[in-house]
C-alpha cells in the first residue's frame, strides 16, 4: 500500500526512513515523553514498533507518519491512525494520536498533525467516527483532542491502565468546517 505523504503549513507528515530509528529511539527513551505512557522503551522496542507502524500502511492503508517540521528538516515523532483490535467501547476502533520530542510541545504541531490525520482519516480513509485515548492526568493531548473537535466519550480499563476516550463523527468534522 503506497503511504500517502501530506504537508502541512509546519510540518511534513511521511513514510518512515532508515534514518528515523536513532531520533524516534531517543524520543521514546525520555521519561517524560513516556511519562503517560508504557514508560521509556528500549531502542530494539522503537525499532518494532516502527516496523509495525510500517506493516499497518500495508495491511490497513493508514497508520502513523514519521513527521519532521519543515523549517529544520528535523524528525519530531509521529502522528497519525491507529487500529486498536482490542479496543472494548463500540464499533469504532481508530485513534488519532501522536507522540512528539520534547522540544517540540507547546508550540500546536500535535493539533496540527492530528487535523490532518483526521482530515485524511474522513476524505481519504472514508471513516465514520475517530477516536483518541489518554491516561486522565495528560491535560496536554486532551487538550489537542478538544482543540480538533473531539468531545469526551467516556472512562474505560485499556492495556491495564484507566484512561478517557475522546471523539468525533464525519459528519460533526464536517459541519465544523476543519
């Protein structure tokens, strides 16, 4: 499946590279990165994970971009779809999410890549509902999921943690003009 490359006015959302594995590595090794999260991970476990990214292009024709931000060329994280099989709160099992470097918060490159990621997600896609999941403390990527359209759904037990659901339908995105 050919892996769609979208720009933004920020930032390049792309196919993973060969050269993506050491930053995506690092970036998954902070602590506060992965505070809400699994925690840090180790750099074999950024190298499956980005293999795995790359089968859902394939299989599923979404899943998550490397993203760089286009002024400096540099890689930042990713942003995108993901399918969640063991997802337990209805029929809709795609989330938007993100994950980006440290250095990078705080500056809406997380809202901008997730507006694109449900634009292509609706248009593209032809999806009927996208969703989002966080732990409750992480203020930060609710706070994205809101500024996209998203509304709160719902708490629920997913991979053993206690989290909120976030989401929004076609026709509500649509409506909003995004």
């Amino acid at each position: 499946m050919f892996m769609r490359e979208i720009e933004t006015a920020r930032l390049r959302v792309r196919t993973w590279r060969e050269d993506d594995l050491a930053p995506y590595a690092r970036i998954c090794a902070d602590p506060e990165v992965m505070r809400c999260l699994s925690g840090p991970m180790t750099r074999e476990h950024s190298e499956q994970q980005i293999s795995k990214f790359v089968r859902y292009w394939e299989e599923r024709g979404f899943g998550l971009w490397a993203v760089e931000e286009k002024s400096s060329g540099a890689f930042i994280g990713f942003i995108g779809l993901l399918y969640h099989e063991d997802w337990s709160e209805g029929k809709h099992r795609i989330e938007v999410g993100w994950r980006l470097a440290r250095p990078f918060w705080g500056r809406g490159l997380a809202t901008e890549g997730a507006m694109a990621s449900l634009r292509y997600g609706f248009e593209e896609v032809g999806l009927d509902r996208i969703i989002s999941i966080a732990v409750p403390e992480n203020l930060a990527s609710r706070r994205v999921m809101e500024k996209v359209g998203m509304t709160l759904r719902g708490e629920t037990r997913f991979k053993g943690s206690d989290v909120v659901w976030y989401a929004v339908e076609r026709q509500v995105w649509e409506a909003s003009g995004a």
